[in-house]
C-alpha cells in the first residue's frame, strides 16, 4: 500500500490524475518499541560487560556512555565535542553544545544549543584532562567520521550489538541515558525546577509564554549545576575501571 501511494504520486506529479487517494492513510501496523531508562541492573550489566569491537577503542565506549550517564547528552552530542567545548562559565566548568559550522553538525533543535555543567563524577574521571591530552580536534578520542559525515556512526552499531549480545532488552537503547538522566531530575528531592531540567537536557519548553522564554534564557549556571548534580548512580553500577 506504501508503494502504491509512491506511485499515485507520481502519476499526480505527471498530471495523468487528480489526486493521490493513498494520501493521510497511515499504514504502519506494528508494534512500536517505547524506549525507557535504564534499571541499575542493567546498568551493571552493561558496565561488567566485555568490549569486542575493533572499530572503536574500550576506553573510548567507556568515556562516551560515563558522560552520556553523567549530562543526558545525546550520542551525536557527545562525540562532536571539540577539546574548546569545555570552558568555565562563571568558575563552573561546562560542556558547550553549539553548532560547528567547519562540519556543519548542529544541535537537532534550537533549545539544542546549551550550556551543561560537568558532574562532578566526571571531573573525578579526569574528563577535564582531555582538554590538553587529546591529539586532534575532538574532546572524545578514538572515533572516525562516516561517509554520511556523522561522528560516532561506529560506536552506535557497537553499542547496539553490545546490548543484544548481553540480553538488553529492545527497549534500551543508547539514548535511554536521556530517559534516565530526566527521569531522575523529575523525582529528585531537590529543589529543582522544570524549566531548569529542560534547559539542561535542550528539550522545548512546554509552553512558550514570554515569561518562560525570557526565564529560559536567564537561567544562571549555578542552577543548572545544582540540578546536574542531582544525577546518581549506585556505587556498584559505575566501578572505577569499568566505566
């Protein structure tokens, strides 16, 4: 039925009828897969996993999931960041996700573009010496840029033969770090506000009154911090060595 609607297109686009009769029809019947956060069990799992790629370094597969853990960033996100993405604002260290236009990669969305406080967890892991170790212009070593031009291309399909190989269910995903990362700042104790996680994760605003767009934009960093800070994990997920 799909290629049908293809071909009725083209006989439209060719004048030889007046209409597409296959147009507004929705033709997918299978089961979608609801992606969902991670369980620290299956975190574990992951972390105690062995590593058998030999497209993408161990080290590298664990640098990227610690940060995607630690910020909610997505996997494009993490592996075009440049070593003059880490920058302090206002005495805070911080990721800046921002297009780069020598590639031509940019944030998927406006709200994209964003400041995120490093998580104290990954100045430990020694995240900030990246900054002056790495050869090259990326922040995460290790990586080659496909034919399409998308960075990390290769450590998404690892990951995805990963997660089969050890039993993951088809609901984890590597952007269920995001999920997770915004399902723990909605339930945090702490004094965090909705916008601020918005901010944080470069997800729209619910609502776009001028209020909440100006707020948005006035959101000082040391918010943002507190509410990145309100990411934890179990001491027995992410064991020093293993991510």
């Amino acid at each position: 039925m799909m290629r049908l609607s293809d071909l009725w297109n083209q006989l439209h686009q060719r004048e030889l009828v007046t209409r597409n009769p296959w147009t507004g029809w929705n033709f997918e019947n299978g089961q979608k897969t609801v992606r969902r956060s991670w369980t620290a069990k299956e975190l574990a799992l992951l972390a105690s996993a062995s590593w058998h790629s030999t497209s993408v370094p161990e080290q590298t597969f664990r640098l990227v999931t610690l940060i995607a853990a630690y910020s909610g960033m997505r996997l494009g996100e993490i592996c075009t960041l440049r070593t003059e993405d880490i920058q302090s604002v206002g005495g805070i260290p911080c990721f800046l996700i921002r297009p780069h236009s020598e590639t031509g990669w940019a944030p998927k969305t406006e709200a994209g573009t964003r400041t995120v406080p490093v998580h104290s967890k990954l100045i430990e892991a020694g995240i900030l010496t990246l900054k002056d170790t790495t050869d090259g212009p990326y922040l995460v070593p290790g990586l080659e840029t496909s034919k399409q031009g998308v960075r990390g291309a290769a450590l998404g399909r690892a990951f995805s033969l990963l997660k089969t190989r050890i039993g993951l269910p088809a609901e984890i995903t590597f952007h269920s770090f995001r999920h997770t990362v915004s399902t723990q700042l909605r339930n945090a104790d702490a004094n965090i506000r909705e916008v601020w996680i918005d901010r944080l994760l470069g997800h729209e605003a619910t609502h776009k009154s001028q209020g909440t767009t100006t707020y948005l934009t006035s959101i000082s960093t040391a918010n943002l911090l507190q509410t990145i800070e309100a990411i934890s994990y179990p001491e027995t997920v992410f064991k020093k060595g293993t991510i």
